[in-house]
C-alpha cells in the first residue's frame, strides 16, 4: 500500500557487492527526501527475495567504515529499536 501512495522502499544489505539491480548506497550517504520504509534483513540470511524486489533502493555499511567512532556493525533488532518513530 505504501508503494502506491509513493513511498521510498529501501532495504538493507551487507555488502556492496552483492548482486542486486538497485542503487546501493552506503549508510553514510543515504538521504531521504519522501516518506521511508526501511526494511531491516535477518542478520543471518538478510532479505527474502520477494521482498528484494519490493525495494527501491539499499543501504550498507561499507567493510571498514564506521557509523560513529568504534561502531562498525549494528544489531538489526537494536537498530529498530533505536529509529522506528523515524522510518515507518
């Protein structure tokens, strides 16, 4: 439904190279200028392909790159918590 009021699907992956058709774009770039979803993938296997398909765009943290000083990977189920009120 929030496809089709224009929202921005944008998945996560854990690394550039996968073989994905979309733009991925590392954490540190990543801006949003329309509503957002953010899908978080298993920390396991990621995304399922059905909902690969679904996103518009990725984010990654690039091997090597931190998000903030001696944080360079984030606990999928901590990283909802912390940004759920803003991505819905």
């Amino acid at each position: 439904v929030k496809i089709s009021q224009g929202w921005h699907v944008v998945g996560t992956v854990g690394s550039a190279s996968e073989k994905i058709s979309v733009p991925i774009i590392p954490c540190s770039e990543f801006q949003y200028s329309k509503p957002t979803v953010l899908i978080l993938g298993n920390e396991a296997s990621g995304l399922s392909p059905q909902i690969e398909q679904l996103c518009h765009s990725f984010l990654t943290v690039p091997p090597g790159q931190r998000l903030h000083p001696g944080i360079d990977s984030l606990n999928v189920s901590v990283s909802a918590g912390e940004h759920s009120p803003t991505f819905y």
